[in-house]
C-alpha cells in the first residue's frame, strides 16, 4: 500500500482539476494577450477563474487578486515591495514577523535585514502561537508591515488572525499573511480578517504546481517584483499561465465546497492517527487538536530521529516528513520545535504528518500499525534512547 501523508508540503492534483485544465495546453492555448481568437478563447475561462479566487476567499470585486507562480513569489513581492515603497521611499524602517515563518519570509527578512532593515521576529508560545499583546508591543511609527501567518505549515497550529488584522487596522500598520496552509483546509475570510495582503499557492490545495497568488486590498499600492509588459494591469508582468490559472480557481471552488468534509471526516482521520500515536509511551503532540488546522499533526517521538523513522515508513509506502519539505535535505533540527523552546536533540525527533480529503480510512489504519511498529523497533535498537531527554520546553 502507498500512503501519502505529506500534503502540507503538496496535494494531488483533483482529477476534476485536471479535467478543466486539459483544453488549455493543446486546443485553447493562444496568448491571452493576443488580438485573435487564439488569444481570446481562453478569456472567459480565466474570467471564471478569477471568480472562483475572489469568492473562495471573499475578496470585494474592487480587491485586486495577482496571480504568481507560487507562495514564494508572492510573499517575496509583499516584503520586497513594501520595502521599496515604505522603507526606501518613505519614512519607515521596521517590518515584524514571527520566529515560526515558512522561510520565505524569514530569508526575505534576513535578505531585508543586509540592508539595513530593522525586522522583529516575534515570539512563539508553547504550541507555537503568537501571543497577540507581544505585537501590540513591538509595533512603533517606524513599523512598515507586519507579516504572520495564518496557520503553520509544521504544527497546523491557527494563528489569532482575526485580531492581528485589528490590531494592525487601528495602529495603521499593513498586514500581510501567508495563507498557504489555511487556505481549502479551514474558512478564510480576508474581509473579517482585516487583512491588507495574502499570499496562496494553488498546490497545497489540490490545484497545479507553477502557480499562486496574492490579494491585495483594495487602493493599496506595492511596487511590482517583476517589470514587464502589461500583464495584471501592469502589477506582475509575464505570460499568463493559462492551465495553471483554470486549474487554480477550480481548486479554490472544490476547496470551499469541501470545508466541511476537511472539518468533519479529515479532522475524524487525524484525530483517530493523533489519538492511536497518544497511545504510544513518550510522544509529544505539538499544539491543541482544536486549535489547528483539520490535517496535521507534528510529534515528537522520544529517543527516534526524524530521519529514521521516515525512512522506516518511507520503506513501508508511507511519506511523511521531518517538517518544512524546503528544509528537509538540510538534517537540522526542527526551526519550529526549537522555537517553541524544545532541546535540540528533541527537535531532531520531529515528525509530520499531514493528510487530505483523498486520505482513506484504510491508509490511516495501515499508518497506525506501520507506526507502533515502527517506534518499537528503532527504539529497540537505538543507542540514545535510554538516554534520551525527557520532553522539556523552556518556555511553558
Ligand atoms: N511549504 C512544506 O513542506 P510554495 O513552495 O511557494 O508553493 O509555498 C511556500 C510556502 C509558503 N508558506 C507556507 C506556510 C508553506 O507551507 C509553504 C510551502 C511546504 O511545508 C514546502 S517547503
């Protein structure tokens, strides 16, 4: 049996996804910007897709969506572009993030920081959350943006969006946040949420690869990354990714129709893996069940090392992952685990997993044996084990 338990890092393509993006690349494949009809046969299509993006995430139709080609455009456009609007251009020099960013905004930040830049990394509590008055705290007259994330892509911890997005309102800070790991898993409103920016990726949510997004509230201007035509009314230049786009905004449908399934028989999933793992001695789940996202669960397992227990369920058809999958070759402990104050040796011992609406109920049992076996056995022959520190996180 293959198990794939690793969409936090990408998702299956929905075959009805497919489906709609096939004409694109073989009949209907003209340049939209084109004057003849090849050019235009596409338009009603990507009109469609455009309104399947604003009405999944309740953007107001005077809100502009651009689209990118990932996440890590988008986010590197908020930040950079704020930079040069705000920073180089204004009169402001300090932008806040949390400690538990994806690295696209912790490397834009660090890249920002060469420059002169002042950036706050926040930090994270115990379940890897940020405490909402820690914000109201750092935020000065000097502060650009403020960019955190809606959920987080390790713990699936839901950070308190609602109220960041308030709170950067009446201090008139603008406030971007990556909502990779939200988006087509839980309800995601950009117009509660007071939010200014958000970033998307159409892959996390069972869309193509190649292809993101970003909102951007109405009125507010952000100078563009990438110079170029006219394309995006002028905002992100370079040829439309016809299929890529189609595919993305039939994700976005598919993804909101399916938030009660994420929340009811997802959720029912996860919860039946998290409580079987609860069962096995010394493993430590990071963050509430119900304060995260429906799919994830990120565990320490004492005394086994990340590596080595995906590579045991790697050889029994199961992919799973040690974290962040930009980070995975890299061996290094978990940046999330040590930012919730654990240990090194303890944030080498973590483990994602992170399961979709194609989960079955059948992978998950097969999980649950692979797994208990698994911790047997390579506790069995573990040097460090006995040894091994207790679960201890010096920020409770
Ligand atoms: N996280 C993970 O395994 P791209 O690669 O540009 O489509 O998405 C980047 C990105 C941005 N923000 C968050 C919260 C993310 O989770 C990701 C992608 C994957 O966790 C790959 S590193």
């Amino acid at each position: 049996m293959r198990v794939y338990l690793d969409n936090n890092a990408t998702t299956i393509v929905d075959p009805h996804v497919f489906e709609d993006m096939v004409p694109y690349f073989c009949q209907m494949y003209g340049n939209p910007n084109s004057l003849h009809q090849f050019g235009s046969e596409s338009h009603p299509a990507l009109r469609k897709a455009m309104d399947q993006l604003y009405t999944g995430i309740n953007a107001r139709d005077e809100d502009d969506i651009v689209v990118t080609s990932c996440a890590t455009e988008s986010i590197n456009w908020v930040i950079k572009g704020i930079y040069f609007d705000k920073i180089v251009n204004g009169d402001k020099n300090h932008i806040i993030v949390s400690e538990v960013e994806h690295p696209a905004v912790i490397s834009a930040c660090k890249f920002l920081e060469g420059l002169g830049v002042n950036v706050t990394y926040l930090p994270v509590n115990s379940d890897g959350v940020v405490e909402v008055h820690t914000l109201r705290d750092f935020i000065t007259d000097k502060t650009a943006l403020v960019s955190i994330m809606w959920a987080n892509n390790e713990t699936g911890m839901i950070f308190p969006i609602e109220e960041i997005g308030a709170i950067c309102k009446e201090k008139g800070v603008l406030f971007h946040t990556d909502g990779v790991q939200a988006v087509g898993k839980i309800p995601v409103d950009v117009q509660k949420a007071n939010v200014d920016f958000m970033s998307f990726s159409a892959h996390k949510f069972h869309g193509p690869k190649g292809v993101g997004g970003l909102y951007i509230r109405a009125g507010l201007t952000l100078s563009p990354l990438f110079h170029g035509g006219e394309h995006m009314g002028g905002r992100r230049s370079g040829t439309l990714n016809v299929p890529g786009i189609v595919g993305m905004g039939k994700a976005m449908e598919l993804a909101v129709e399916n938030l009660d399934f994420e929340k009811n028989n997802v959720m029912r999933l996860r919860n039946k893996l998290e409580d079987a793992i609860e069962l096995i001695p010394e493993t430590i789940i990071i963050g509430t069940k119900e304060q995260r996202v429906p799919n994830t669960i990120l565990v320490s397992v004492k005394g086994i090392e990340g590596e080595a227990m995906l590579w045991d369920l790697n050889k029994n058809g199961i992919a799973a992952s040690t974290g962040s999958a930009c980070a995975s070759e890299a061996l290094e402990s978990n940046p999330v685990m040590e930012a919730i104050g654990a240990e090194a040796d303890l944030a080498h011992t973590a483990l994602r997993l992170s399961l979709s609406r194609f989960t079955t109920e059948e992978e998950i049992d097969f999980t649950i044996e692979v797994l208990k076996n698994a911790v047997t056995r390579l506790r069995a022959i573990s040097s460090t084990y006995a040894y091994a520190p207790e679960w201890h996180v010096s920020k409770l």
